[in-house]
C-alpha cells in the first residue's frame, strides 16, 4: 500500500468519525424525545487502492434508524397521551379528511386543536392529524386500508339523543310463601325520555299459581287487558308464560308497547322480594362532558345521563420493515418502497402483537451510557486516524525534501 493510500485511507476515516458523531450528538440531544428512535452509524470497508497484488480498503459508514426498537412505557397525567405497546404506528395526515400528505409516528403525545363551533381534532406537535374511523354507538371502528379516515375528535356539549324503552328483562325472586300481592318495579323510559316506573304485579292463587298484571304510578297500561296466569314448576322455576310480555302503556297521552321478558323470575320460599338484574334499552338524552381512549384505541365519551358512547377508534400502520421507513424527523416517519406495504387495523386487530396504553407515552430509545460508550470509541478511533494523516503528510514531506 502506497504513503496516498494511507493519506487517503485516514482522511476518510475522520469524515466517517466525524459524522459518527454527529449522530450520536443528535441521538444525546434527544434522549427526552417522546418516541424518539434511536440511529446508529454502521461502517464497512470499501476499496481505497488498487495494486497488481492486493486491494486495500478504507471506510465508508452508512447511517440507519431503529425504528421498531421498543421505547419504554411511561405513565403521564394526561387523557390525550397514548402509547404503542408493540408493532405498529399511529397514522397521521396534513388533512382533517385524510387526503394530505401521510406519515407514521410513535410519539403519542396529542393535543386538542379547536376546529370551530366547539368541536376539536386531536394532532400532533407538528400539527398533523390523528387518523382513524368515525363511530357511533358500541362499534369499533375498523378498516383495512387509509381510505374511510379521518382525523379524530369530538365535540364537548353535543348531545346523545334519548332512547324510549321497547324491551326489559328482569331478573328476581318473589317469596313461594306469599299471601299479598308482590309488585317487582321496572325502571324505564317513556316517548319523551322522561323516566317511569313499570310494576308487574304476582297475586298469589296458591299452588305455585299467580295472576300477574301491570301497572304504573303515572301511566295507564292498556295491554294485557286482563291478568296473565303465571306458574312455577316444584324447584321454583318459571313454567308460563315462556315468550316475552308485550305491555302496552301511555304515559302524558303518549303511548309506548315494552316487551318484559319474566324468564329469569323464580319463586323460592323467602321473606320479602329478592331483587336481581333489571336490563332495559331506553336512556335519557345527554351531552357529553369527557372523553378519554380505552386499551381497544377507542375515543370514549361519557354523557351527562351517565351513558357511554364510543365515538371514533384509533387507525394504526405497520410494515414489514419498518426499519427502512424514510425519517422525516426523530419520531415522524413516511413510507418507502423498501418497507413493503401497509397493514391497516385497529389495535385489536393485531392480536397480542400490539397493546394500547392509555394515559402513557413511549420513551426515547436512547441510553446514555451506549452513547457515551460509543462517543468515547468514536473519538478514539478519529484521534487514530489523525495520527497516521499526520504521520502520513510528514513522510511525504521528507519526500519532497530529498529533491530538493
């Protein structure tokens, strides 16, 4: 190897250094960075000369980002944070309706960005929007590809209509040994959402025989038009009626038809009435007053009548290499032909490959004690090179003197 090849060999050996430590300077400038992952410089040889004998080789150094190196999960104080627990990304958007630029990120660390009228939009630090699915009622949303998303937020006093009763089912036991007539009362809902109270009525007739008949304090019940015998076999279970009661009731001149299902009534010898579950369908209306996200990535609102309502789910992103996703900052990432294609779901769509925490955020992949390590042998290994420039440049100075 040749006095140029060593100069050439130990300059490029400072450029690679030299920006080795450059990364690790960007890595310790970010260890506090909410998802921020981590870059590393990998070197490999490459030739620097070539004789009728040997090639010598230098160094050349490439730079990747740790992309799917997991952060650790650290609790914070606020609803908005949410954090990835596993594969996938949270996709965001420079458009509320999905049709700007798209991009991945890990940091979950959202704010709420008011869109007017009293309604806000979850974003980012760069104020890109959260993306997911629109929903109403119990679904969770759900997808398999970027079309149908949308930003995700809410709007804080909107109201969830109210909701009359139609069915009931209830659960109890009336005492076998009974001489009166035992009333069970049934929560409801009338036309108006307003909240009424239907009793059925067991009159003893003796021998495990009853006359049941419906009334209400407030309302007028037009159907059954006259009392329903019920019975009990010898272990106090419910023999007639088998189907469901239809009740026809008006409360304030507005009529309602509730299906009262009595199956699970059962008569043991007791002193009074034993009351179990009562499950009916209607609720009063209500206006949100809070939100927050659940583990499936749902946005859960709660209403002022107590009701819960999901009102949108999260989307999340993979690939199969996440590692060649292009960094368009620490924590925000875009596709490229390299990482292979998107997977689109929600967070239970990936099984026991992701978790959603709620209330927390993922820490910067970076440790201190790796970067100082490798700050150290970086500035060792500069140092080295250094030296043979040095060394080198000195020898073909005595070179040029011997001519002269």
């Amino acid at each position: 190897m040749s006095i140029w090849s060593a100069f050439y060999n130990s300059s490029q050996a400072m450029t690679v250094q030299s920006h080795s430590l450059g990364v690790i300077g960007q890595n310790v400038a970010n260890v506090n960075s909410t998802g921020y992952k981590k870059a590393e410089d990998l070197f490999r040889t490459m030739i620097s000369d070539v004789t009728t004998t040997n090639n010598f080789l230098g160094v050349a150094q490439s730079t990747r980002t740790l992309v799917d190196m997991q952060g650790s999960v650290v609790a914070s104080e606020d609803w908005k944070d949410v954090s990835l627990n596993g594969k996938g990304f949270f996709i965001l958007n420079s458009a509320m309706d999905g049709s700007g630029q798209t991009c991945f990120t890990r940091n979950g660390a959202f704010s709420l960005t008011s869109t007017g009228n009293g309604t806000g939009v979850l974003t980012d630090g760069n104020g890109h929007y959260l993306m997911g699915w629109q929903t109403t009622g119990d679904t969770t949303g759900s997808g398999t590809s970027l079309t149908g998303l949308s930003a995700l937020g809410y709007t804080l006093g909107s109201t969830l209509a109210g909701v009359a009763t139609t069915t009931a089912s209830v659960q109890a036991n009336i005492p076998s040994n009974a001489t009166t007539t035992q009333s069970i009362s049934i929560p409801v809902y009338d036309s108006s959402f307003a909240s009424q109270t239907l009793n059925a009525n067991f009159e003893p007739q003796g021998s495990n025989s009853w006359l049941l008949s419906f009334s209400s304090p407030d309302g007028t019940v037009s159907s059954p038009a006259a009392p329903i015998t019920v019975t009990f076999d010898g272990n106090g279970q419910m023999t007639t009626p088998t189907d469901p009661i239809s009740v026809g009731v008006s409360w304030n001149g507005q009529a309602s038809t509730i299906s009262v299902d009595l199956s699970n009534v059962s008569a043991y010898a007791s002193s009074t009435i034993e009351m179990g579950n009562i499950v009916q369908d209607g609720h009063p209306s209500g206006e949100l007053d809070k939100v927050a996200f659940d583990t499936s990535g749902n946005l859960v609102g709660t209403y002022s009548n107590g009701y819960i309502q999901k009102l949108g789910t999260i989307a999340v992103g993979s690939f199969i290499a996440p590692d060649a996703l292009e960094s368009k900052s620490g924590t925000l990432f875009t596709q490229t032909e390299a990482a292979g294609d998107l997977t689109v779901g929600n967070v239970d769509s990936y099984g026991s490959q992701t978790a959603l925490v709620p209330g927390a955020l993922e820490s910067s992949t970076v440790t201190l004690e790796g970067e100082f390590t490798r700050m150290i042998t970086t500035q060792k290994a500069y140092e080295s090179a250094s030296k043979v420039f040095m060394t080198s440049n000195e020898m073909i100075q005595t070179i040029r003197d011997l001519v002269k």
